[in-house]
C-alpha cells in the first residue's frame, strides 16, 4: 500500500485549490513540504525575513482578488512572521498561513523552537488558527482553512504542522481529498434595503460613494463603476480600493487627501454617502469624519461593521459585488439629479494640491519632496504596481498615483507597519508577472527590510525602489517640532546612508539623485534594467506633509493635552 507523508499532502491540497505561488523561508520543520513543491506545479518565492515572506502572501492577495499562502518555520518563524499576520488581520486580506512546530510527542520537555503554544498567540490575529495532528486530515483542513480566509469577512488563518506530522505518513488511498476548496458567498441585499437607500440617495445635494477593501476582494469594480454612472455620483477611494474606477473616470474622486481638500476649497462635505465595503475609522477621517452630517448608505459583509462610529441610515449586509449589482438594476428604473456641478468640484479637489505647492527651491537646495514626487511617478508607465512604504515618503506619491486596474496600490492599512515596502513588491511581483512594481518608501521604512533585494536579485524580481533619503523619520520629527518644539526632537534622526550601494552588493543596480532633473531619467534607467533597482533620492528634510499637519490636529489647543495622531485630551 502507497504512503505519502503531510507534506506531500500539503503542497498537493494547495495546488488542487489552485496555488502556484507559495511565500517562504527554509525551516528544517518544512522540508518534506518544500521538496514537495516542485512536483506539484508550485513556485517557491523564499525572502531573508519570514516578516517579508507573509507581506508578499498578503500583497499576492491583494493584487490578485485570491488569497496568499506564507509557509514559516517554528519558534523564532512565528514570531517574525507575526507582524505580517496582524497586518493582514486587520486589513482583512485572505491569507494562509502554514507554521512547523516541535513534534507532538515532545510538548513540555524544552525543545528546539518550542515551548510556547503558537495557537494560542496567533489565535487574536487570524480568523481562525488550527493545530493539524494526524497527516492523513491534511487535505481536509486546508481545504477548511481556505474556505475560511476566502468567504464572508476575509482575512488570514494559520495551520500549524509539528514536524511529526509533517514527516508522518498516512495510506494514500486513506486520505480524503475535498471537492470543494472554495465556495461563492456572494450574498445578496435585501431588496427594501436597496429600496431605501435609492430613496435617500436621490434626496442628496452633495452624494458621494466611499470604496474600500470590500470593492477589491469581491472584485467588484465593473459592478461600482456601473452603478456609479448610473446614478452620476462620484467615488472616493480612500485605502485599498485604488483602481477599482480608472483614476481618469470623470466620477473619479481621488483617496483620502482629496476628500480632506473639498472644505478647503469652500465647497460643502458629502451630503448622503454609501460607503461601500470601507469600514469607518482612520480611512474616513476617525470620529470627526470627513463627511460631518452626512446620512450614511453602509455596505458591508459584516454585520457588526454596521454603524461602529457613525449612525447609518440605511444598513445593507451583503457582498460588495451583489449590493451593487442589486442597486444598479434598481436605480435604472429611476430618474436622478444632475449632480455635474457637484462632480466638478470632487474633480478640482483631485487637483487642488498643486496650489500649495508653487515653488521647487529649497533651503538646502536638496529635492523638494512633493516635485520629487512628481518626478517619479510620470516617469512610470500606465501599468505600474505602486508600493506605498513609510509615513510623510509615500504620502508625497499619493498626491500623483493615477491607477486604473485594482490592487495596483498597495500601502500601509490599519496597523501603519512601515517595512511591508520589500515584501509587498516581491507579492505584487509574482502576482503580476511583467508588470512593473514601483515602491517609493522613506529612509526610515528602507531599514526594516534592505536584505530582501537579494531575493529580488535571487528570483529575477526588477522591482525599482525609490528611498526619500532625508535622514529623519519625517512625520516623527515634523510632529515632536510642532507639538514640543526644537527641544523636542528625540530618536528621529537618521543617517545619510548609501542605500543605493546595498541593492549593488545584493546583485541589482543603485543610483544616487542630487537634482529634480536627473530623477526621471534614473527611473527609466532602473525600469528599463533586468534587475533590482534602488534609487537613493536627496530629500529636504525640512518640508512638512499636509498630512502630517492633519493627523496632528490642533497643536495649540491651551485646554486640551494635546495627543499627536489622535483625538487631544480634555485637561
């Protein structure tokens, strides 16, 4: 009778589900898994950090609309990766995550990458996590396991394999392999739901629709776009929804920056907004909200997101995708407002920025970061995956970034974990073979992770890095000058480092930037090149992000504590 070991039965549950691509770095625990891979058609991507590993599993996700898988080692493995688990908790990304473990039979004797329960640390940061103890139910609890990450609310679960159970045998023909790995969830809205919220929409002065993670795992961007045109309404995309409508729709709004500019250009906020698979928090302007007043239109696939900071007039539960496809039939049969004026004004905010920014000179003579900025992204081609890694650094970017396909930006979410930049390129890489992969990142965030352009290198990954070299950590120091002032400028400087040099030694190319004019040119240079690029751009470190100044809030306030990022305190 046949045997097959855990391993051999992972690597062949995966690849029946349909995964080619499998995130990893070695560990002794997966080897009957890794040297299995080969023969079941999947591709092995190993980075120098598990952390970077998990990230391009998450960043896989996201370009792809399907899940990611991340396989790591035991002990310290887990602890690495754990990062790159939390991040794709709370942005809701479907991804697999498979740990090794000690053998079962050695729990409670100390020993090697052992000794504390990885179920249960993982267990607040994953939709669910799991300890796989007989090899022959392998199949089976992946298939649970992807099934699990992929349907109502995405996001990561972890299998944990002990090495046992990995080398463990079962009878071939003993082994239950699933029909089904995936199901469709599309569930749909309640029709007096999409009754009532037609109703309140055509009542609007100002409506707008605010999209997020929801539109871009239910990939329900034809589904947006002809509901958007339907009704006339402009959208914003303030987090993971960039490209779900093509920057250049003339119903397209812009992210989060342009939704702030509309007060300032003395036009009103949203009137009536349907916020669209985006949860209310960080995204939509906190508490404060960047529609105040607004009656809200919620769609979501959780119920318990339903109202969780603003009063919502009229819940919807269902799948981004469906809702919206219910709402467009509905509202064909409908006559709306014309809402061009409105449009037009959503239009002037996209570009309203410019008007802060009229001269590139600088104190030090050094790039002014917003033209750098400029300089970058139209040097990049219609195509490009952007990777947005830092705090002010990619901020700068967002001024310009025009995509038109989904998960063609990717950027820091809810965790705001500066160093995703490497991992999530190497994903967005294999996710998007021949596309070019763009990640512009602060010198702050470039130290988290600068070995992985040797996997870049390894794998023939040409991804360009862009590194604002200002040597701070510019919304850190920007917010101890504003809040405590010169004294209180502490752990935020940095050194003018030759990151260029590092992708050099690494196998790729390194170029350093002095001057605006030089800059374009050295992006093409790098996009043209078969491998790794990183260009070390010379950044004034004195100009102050827009946001940074927003995220403050009122640093003068006399009878409040004032709290940088977050609401101020009553004294």
């Amino acid at each position: 009778m046949a045997t097959v070991n855990g391993g051999q039965l992972l690597a062949r549950a995966l690849a029946q589900a349909g995964t080619t691509e499998v995130f990893t770095l070695h560990g002794g625990h997966l080897d009957a898994f890794l040297i299995a891979c080969a023969g079941e058609g999947i591709r092995l991507t190993d980075t120098r950090h598990e952390a970077s590993a998990g990230h391009a599993a998450d960043a896989y996700a996201r370009v792809t609309g399907g899940f990611g898988v991340c396989v790591v080692t035991s002990g310290p493995g887990f602890t690495n990766v754990y990062t790159a688990l939390a991040n794709a908790y709370l942005d809701r990304s479907p991804t697999l995550f498979v740990v090794g473990a000690p053998p079962l039979r050695e729990t409670e004797t100390n020993p090697l990458q052992g000794g504390f329960d990885q179920i249960a640390a993982a267990d607040p940061v994953t939709k669910w996590a799991y300890r796989i103890t007989d090899a022959a139910r392998v199949p089976e609890i992946v298939a649970l396991a992807i099934r699990k990450t992929t349907s109502g609310v995405p996001g990561p679960v972890l299998l944990e394999l002990p090495i046992d159970v990995m080398f463990g045998e079962a009878d071939d023909d003993q082994v239950r392999f699933p029909t089904n790995y995936r199901v469709s969830t599309r569930s749909g809205a309640d029709p007096d739901a999409v009754t009532l919220a037609l109703d309140l929409l055509q009542t609007a002065s100002n409506p707008a629709i605010v999209i997020g993670g929801g539109i871009t795992f239910s990939r329900a961007e034809e589904a947006l776009v002809a509901f958007a045109e339907t009704v006339g309404v402009p959208v914003f995309y303030p987090g993971k929804a960039d490209g779900a409508i093509p920057a250049d729709h003339p119903l397209a709004g812009g992210g989060l920056l342009s939704m702030g500019t509309i007060p300032a250009l003395g036009a009103p906020t949203p009137d009536v907004v349907v916020m669209a698979g985006t949860r209310a928090g960080m995204f939509t302007g906190g508490r404060a909200s960047m529609f105040p007043g607004a009656k809200i239109i919620q769609i979501d696939i959780d119920p318990a997101e339903i109202g969780r900071i603003y009063d919502v007039e009229v819940p919807i539960v269902a799948d981004c995708r469906a809702a919206l496809e219910q709402l467009t039939a509905a509202a064909a049969g409908r006559t709306w407002p014309d809402w061009t004026e409105w449009a037009s004004t959503v239009k002037a905010a996209k570009g309203a920025h410019a008007a802060g920014f009229p001269d590139a000179t600088t104190d030090t003579g050094k790039m002014h970061p917003y033209f750098a900025a400029k300089a970058i992204v139209e040097a990049c081609p219609p195509d490009t995956i952007f990777v947005l890694d830092g705090a002010e650094a990619p901020s700068w970017a967002e001024f310009f970034v025009a995509v038109g396909r989904p998960g063609s930006v990717l950027r820091l979410g809810y965790l705001g974990c500066l160093g995703v930049g490497p991992g999530f390129a190497i994903g967005a890489a294999r996710a998007r073979p021949g596309a070019p992969v763009v990640l512009i990142t602060g010198d702050g965030a470039a130290g988290f992770h600068p070995q992985e352009f040797d996997t870049m290198a390894r794998h023939h990954l040409p991804v360009t890095t862009v590194v604002f070299n200002n040597a701070v950590w510019g919304m850190s120091i920007h917010g101890q000058e504003a809040v405590f002032g010169p004294e209180g400028v502490v752990v935020s400087e940095l050194a003018d480092s030759d990151y260029e040099k590092i992708a050099e030694a690494f196998g790729g190319i390194g170029m350093r930037v002095k001057h605006l004019d030089d800059l374009a040119p050295a992006v093409e240079k790098a996009l043209g090149a078969d491998v790794p690029a990183c260009i070390n751009a010379e950044i004034e470190p004195g100009v102050v992000h827009p946001i940074t100044t927003m995220m403050l809030g009122d640093v003068t306030s006399t009878d409040e504590i004032v709290v940088p990022y977050y609401e101020n305190l009553p004294r």
